[in-house]
C-alpha cells in the first residue's frame, strides 16, 4: 500500500522535475511564459482532483485509486523535455525509471507506465468507444481527469490570462473563446470520457464554458459604432 509519505515524495519529484527541466529548457514558447513549471503543476492539481472526483464517484477499489493517483501525477513530467506529440510515452519512460529505482513493486509500476503513456495518445483516428476499448481502466480515469481541465472555468481563466498578455479587449477575448482553440479542444475532446462520474463532470463543466460565452455575447459589443 503507498503510504501518503510516499505519495508526497513522488509529488516533489515531479514538482522539482518540472522546476527544473523548464529552467533549463531551449523551446522557444518557454521564453514567453516564465511561470510554465508552475502553471503545469497546477494542472497537475487540478487532475488529481478530477481524478479523485472520478474514482470517488465510480466506487474505485484502493489498488485502482493509488495507481491513478500516482500517474495523474506523473503524467505531464516530461512537457519540458520533448516535443508534445511523444509527451506522454517520455513521461511513462521517466515514471517507470523512478518508480523502479524507488524500489515499488514491477506490476504497479507497469500499470502507472502503462497510464501515463496513454493519456498521450493521438485521439481522432478512432472513435470514443473504439479508443476506450483499447485503453486501460486506469488510463481512462487519467485521461478523462485531464479533459476535464480542459472543459470549463479553468479552461477559460487560462484563455483570458493568455488573452490579457496580448493586451486583447473585451470582444476580441469574446471572439477568441468561441472559436479558438480553447473551444476546439474542449468540442473535440469532451466526448473521450468513459465513465459515468466523468461523463457527468464533462457535460456540467462544458456546459458552462457555453453559458458564459452566451452571456458574454450579450453583454459585450462587437461593433466599433453603435449601430
Ligand atoms: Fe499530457
Ligand atoms: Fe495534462
């Protein structure tokens, strides 16, 4: 059984991890945005909350639980290190290496690796169901957890925080919402959710990311002049 003590230990791994890898990093979109380390390690927060949200609600036995909870962790570690079509295999690989030298037992540390590669699948190819046959139980949860930041308020703070660097205005951040990437990723990804918790989760969070546009629609003018 992991104990908490082990359980923070593998948090500031990952925490020191990210810290350094981003200091040291030569991708140019880091230039831009200093707080990188931080700001992933708060969507790593955020995951794990989904995810326990997740397991709560689907009546998640405890062996199940502690290797969700170790690969919502260790899932994004490698986003300063590789480019992000190869992010999630990287970061089983740097998992696997640690928890193996940490000395946790071969099977769990398969089953996190396991996880934490398929959260980096390239979805589209297959469908939802198609894809969910292939995952594992575990991966799943990850993954879904992780939509899940991608679906809502959260997802919508991150656009208007990134919006207010470009010193964009009210109709502009409108605009960007509604058809940016922000709402493509949320449209495109809000329907690889598997279980019924994060099925639940998603409708509700999308759904506000729908209403907030729609009241933002009618509070802020998209014209120059009055017309
Ligand atoms: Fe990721
Ligand atoms: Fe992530």
């Amino acid at each position: 059984m992991l104990t908490n003590d082990q359980f923070i230990q593998i948090c500031n791994f990952t925490q020191r991890y990210l810290e350094e890898t981003a200091a040291r990093s030569e991708q140019e979109w880091l230039k831009s945005f200093p707080r990188a380390a931080e700001h992933r390690w708060q969507h790593t927060l955020n995951v794990l909350h989904n995810a326990e949200t997740i397991l709560a609600g689907e009546g998640a036995p405890e062996d199940v639980k502690e290797i969700v909870r170790v690969a919502v962790i260790l899932h994004d570690i490698s986003m300063f290190v590789c480019d992000h079509e190869i992010h999630g295999r990287v970061s089983a690989e740097i998992a696997e290496k640690y928890l193996l030298e940490e000395g946790y037992p071969k099977e769990f540390v398969a089953k996190v690796a396991r996880a934490v590669a398929e959260h980096g699948t390239d979805l589209g190819p297959l469908s939802p169901e198609e894809q969910g046959k292939l995952f594992s139980w575990e991966g799943k949860v990850v993954l879904e957890a992780d939509i899940l930041d991608k679906l809502g308020a959260s997802t919508i703070t991150d656009t208007l925080l990134s919006l207010g660097k470009k010193d964009q205005l009210g109709f502009e951040c409108r605009r960007e919402l509604a058809n940016g990437r922000a709402m493509q990723r949320a449209a495109f990804f809000k329907d690889y959710i598997w279980t019924e918790t994060g099925r639940r989760l998603a409708a509700q969070r999308f759904g506000f990311f729908l209403k907030f546009l729609d009241q933002l629609e009618q509070e802020v003018i998209d014209n120059s002049m009055p017309s």
